[in-house]
C-alpha cells in the first residue's frame, strides 16, 4: 500500500506531471556530474603524488582518457575536474531554479484553482464559512503546501544522491559502506519514525491555529468601528496574542526537533570518518598510506556528504510530514469542483436576453433552516416591460425575493419561470449578466470611483459614464472631489456617506444597460427629495424595460404598474 505522502504529492503534481518529470531528469544528470567529480579527486591526487599504483577509480578514469588518446597527466586531470565541477555547478543552479520555478508555479495555479472553487461555490454555503478560513485556506496553507513541494524535490535529490555516493565509496571501502548504511538504518528508526507522528499533528495543529488568527483578524478589523466604542482593542488584543503564542510554542518546539537530525548525523559522521583515517593509519606504513591517500581522501570527502545528505533527506520526509496536512487540504479544494453541490452554473440554457421574458413566481415554499418558512406557497408575476413594486414590512421576505431571483438560493419546492423557461435550468452567468442590482448594503472596493461604478464592464466613455451618474445625482459630488471620478473611496468604501454609497451603486448597476433592474431598498439611506429625483431619474432611462423595485418608500407607487404587499408570507396584489 502506498504511503500518504506517495499518494498525496502523486495527485498533486499530476496537472504538471511533465515538468516534473524534467525537473527529476535534470537532478539525476546534476547527481550524476556531482558524483563524477567527486571521483576525479582521486586521479587528480594520483596525479599529484606521482604514484606507480593506481586505484580501481584512477584505472578507469585512466582508461576513459586512452580513449580520447589523451595522457592523464596532472594539468589535463585537473581541466577535466574542472569542467566536470562547473557542469555540475551549472546543472545545480538550473537545478534550484526548477525547483523554484515548480513550487511557486503550483502556489500561484492552486490559488487560482481555490478562488475559482470558492467563486463557484453556492451562496448558501458560502455564508456558511468563516472568511479568515478561507482567507487561510487560499493562502497560508497555499504556501504550506508549496513548501511541501519543494521539500519533495529535496528529497528526490537525495533519494538519488544517496545511492550514488554509496556506490562511489563501496568501490573504495566497503567496509565503511556498510558501517554507514547501518547508520543510517538506525538514525531512521530512532529519529524519524517517532517524529513522524508528531509532525503529522504539528501539521494539523498549525492549520487549525491559523484558521483561527486569521479568522480573529479578519473579524476584529470589519468590526473596528463597534471596537473602538466598546474599547474592546485589550480584550481582543489579549485572544489574538493567546493564539500567537500557542502556534509560536508549537513551531518553535517543531523547529528545534527538526534541527537535532542534522547535528546528529554529522556526530556520526565525525566518529565514522575519524574511526576510518585511524585505521587506515594504523594499519598501514607511511609508503602504502602515501599511495591510498588519494582514495581516503575521497571517501572522508564523500562520507562527509552522504551522511549529510542522510540527515537532509530525514530533514526533508519530516518536513514533508508536517506540510502533508495542508498539502492534503489543498488537494480536497482544487478537486472541490467535482462536488455535486457546485449548481450555481448550469449549462443546460444558454440565453443572451431577457428583455421580452415574463418573470413568474408558482407556489414558491422556501425556508433558510428548514424549520422556520420564510415563503409560503409564494406567487407572483412580474410582466414583461413592468415597474412592479414589492412592499412588505421586515421579515416579511421581501429580500429573500430578491435572493432567489438572483439564483443565490434555491426553492424549497415550487418554480420560477423566465418565459418558458425554469430558472434552475437557465445559466446563472448568463441570467445575472442580463441584470442590474442595488441592494441596501453596498459593497465597494478599495478603488477610484471610476473603477467601483465600470466593474464588470469591458470598456465606457467617459462622457456616458458622466450621463448615468447624473441620472443617480452623482455627477456633482464627484465633480467636487479633488480627484473627480480618480478619487480613491477606501476600503469598502467607508470614506464615503451611505447615500454616496448607494448613488454609486444605482450607477453601478445602470451602467451595464441591464435588462431588467433589481432596487432592493436602493434609496433607504437617501433624503426624500434626492431619493425622489434618483427613482424618477431610472425610471427614465430604463424606459419599457423591466423593474422591479423593494421598498417601504410610498412615493415610489406613482410608477409602479404592479404592487404587491407580502404578508402572512403570501403576495397580495394591491389594486
């Protein structure tokens, strides 16, 4: 059965399979060159020290230059350790680059691939998530997972280098080969098999941490204004630093774990290489040393670096360990587009325009917890080209109207039809690209006016940008600003009063040319008279089109060609 790391990493990199499959290609050939220039050290000092015997690695590098029909003389073995050092330099840098290049590749296609799962997303269980877990989801574990990535390719570095410097220092010492292969047995079992359970809880841990300060973040900054009056900045500085805290003591215990592997290895190696020289030393007279000097002196070389690559590679399966969490999580998201709960977009209807479409409402039943209906057996009709107006008092469900229409949430049971068509069947891009909406709450983005009222919109004249703020009396104020349309209206648009915040949104809405145009309370936070003005200033450049207009504003009746009035969740047509 395939490990958990095997699995996830394979589902992983499978969108980007082949650059991975390079990237493995170019650290074997970089392996390869580090290990063959390793090896040159050992005819290079043959070379230097002028001996008349020769190692089994000095032969055949001896061979492989007859057959060039060049003389291994000291120069050309160090023209050739030379050139052998600086591919393998090259391939090592080109190597990091890959890696580096891979690993924030896939951070960049995975964020991507989140956002479009969450813009995806039905809205009835978008409401539903905290937005600092999603926040942390898209990024910090993003980042994680990344970090995975590149330790599996670190690891896949030494999966190669190991064997190959084992190789390189079997045909020098086998003895010692074995000595170090036991080692590294053992450091395995005694080091990396208990940490790998604590790095897969460290792991977990950290997700549900940062979940958490993101979230405590996020929510303390939307709610600055109720925390200043409340003088709540101690008591919700004090929650965010407990959190802090706790995921520092996790990381920092994490971190000083992970650093004892290296230190360790490299203590064996020390006692390993030490016990090597003496015994070479010892056994040997001072002429024999002299002409194994030049192998020892490769396999402590290469000892040094595959017990440190030992201790990498440790470094790297628990680091991999830790991230496999978030790694795991991040695979469950990108996939998410395979849920069955994904219906905001149905392809089945494909319609331009509804301009000429009626909008029914046939015995709608809908309740947002199942328990408590907030429509009951709901019907009506919006004819074509028609100002109907939908009054109600609070709770009436006279924005939940407005939800549904907008595809946001489903019926309970019962339909609704644009023409002859279902509205569940109808392409929800499609249906709102053909719509026009204010609501009471206004979202803007921390941009230019310009920029808040043409989102969406491919490209405006300014002078028709200038004509629909003056039908939502816009113009004026803006004209005023420093910066005229380039002025900046801050995050969400709290520089701004909630009636220039609405002005702007009515522009929004109007300068898409939609169809049909959906007010939800779009004047409550307007005076009478600039809220009369705006309302008779739609109703004239909407002119036959369809709108449908929820209010509590009786004034607004003059235009309308049908009002309804919900009550006992049920529509009466008022005649």
């Amino acid at each position: 059965m395939k490990s958990s790391i095997t699995r996830t990493t394979k589902n992983l990199i499978k969108p980007t399979k082949s650059n991975f499959i390079f990237l493995v290609v170019v650290i074997l050939l970089s392996v390869m060159f580090e290990t063959f220039g390793f090896a040159m050290i050992i005819p290079l000092m043959e070379s230097l020290l002028d001996s008349d015997s020769r190692s089994s690695i000095g032969e055949g590098f001896s061979l492989l230059f007859s057959f060039f029909n060049v003389q291994m003389t000291v120069v050309n073995a160090a023209v050739v350790f030379f050139l052998i050092m600086l591919i393998k330099n090259s391939l090592k840098v080109f190597r990091e680059y890959l890696r580096s290049s891979y690993a924030y590749t896939f951070k960049v296609n995975t964020i991507n691939t989140i956002m479009k799962s969450y813009f995806n997303m039905p809205y009835k269980g978008y409401i539903k998530l905290k937005h600092g877990d999603l926040v942390n989801n898209a990024i910090t574990e993003t980042q994680n997972a990344s970090m995975g990535i590149l330790q599996l390719t670190e690891l896949i570095t030494g999966l190669i280098m190991i064997p190959a410097f084992l190789i390189l220092m079997f045909i020098g010492s086998y003895e010692l080969t074995l000595v170090m292969i036991i080692l590294a047995i053992l450091v395995y079992f005694f080091i990396n098999r208990p940490i790998r359970k604590y790095a897969k809880s460290v792991g977990n841990t950290e997700i549900q941490l940062n979940q958490e300060i993101l979230s405590q973040i996020s929510e303390n900054l939307s709610a600055m204004k109720h925390v200043k009056i409340s003088n709540l900045e101690g008591l919700l500085r004090k929650k965010l630093s407990e959190s802090l805290y706790q995921i520092k003591h996790i990381l920092v215990k994490w971190d000083t774990i992970s650093a004892t592997t290296l230190p360790v290895g490299e203590m064996m190696m020390v006692v390993v290489i030490v016990g090597y020289v003496l015994y070479s030393t010892y056994y040997h007279d001072q002429s024999d040393f002299k002409s194994m000097l030049p192998i020892i002196s490769m396999i402590v070389i290469v000892a040094y670096k595959t017990l440190t690559q030992i201790s990498r590679f440790l470094v790297n399966k628990m680091s991999i360990e830790r991230y496999l969490p978030a790694m795991d999580l991040v695979h469950d998201l990108i996939n998410y587009k395979d849920s069955p709960h994904l219906l905001d977009v149905n392809p089945n209807v494909n319609m331009e325009k509804y301009a000429d479409k009626s909008i029914d409402f046939k015995k709608i039943n809908f309740s947002y917890t199942g328990n408590i209906k907030i429509l009951n057996d709901f019907s009506l009709s919006v004819p074509i080209g028609s100002v109907t107006v939908i009054m109600g008092s609070s709770g009436s469900g006279k924005s939940t109207i407005v939800d549904l229409l907008m595809g946001l949430y489903k019926p309970t049971s019962g339909t609704i039809s644009i023409g002859n068509d279902n509205l569940s069947n109808i392409n929800m891009q499609s249906w709102r690209n053909c719509i026009g909406y204010v609501g009471q709450d206004v979202f803007l983005f921390h941009s230019s006016i310009k920029d808040n009222i043409c989102t969406g919109v491919k490209s405006v004249d300014f002078d028709f940008l200038r004509r629909v703020c003056k039908y939502a009396e816009l113009d004026d104020f803006i004209m005023g600003m420093s910066k005229g349309y380039d002025t900046v209206v801050g995050d969400r648009g709290l520089t701004l009063s909630g009636g220039q915040r609405q002005r702007i949104s009515i522009a929004r809405a109007l300068i898409r040319n939609p169809d049909i145009l959906i007010l939800d309370e779009a004047t409550s936070a307007l005076d009478q008279e600039t809220a009369s003005n705006v309302m008779k200033n739609i109703m004239k450049y909407m002119g036959d089109k369809t709108v449908i207009v929820v209010t509590h504003r009786k004034d607004v009746l003059k235009y309308a060609d049908h009002i309804y009035n919900l009550d006992g969740k049920k529509a009466t047509e008022v005649t």
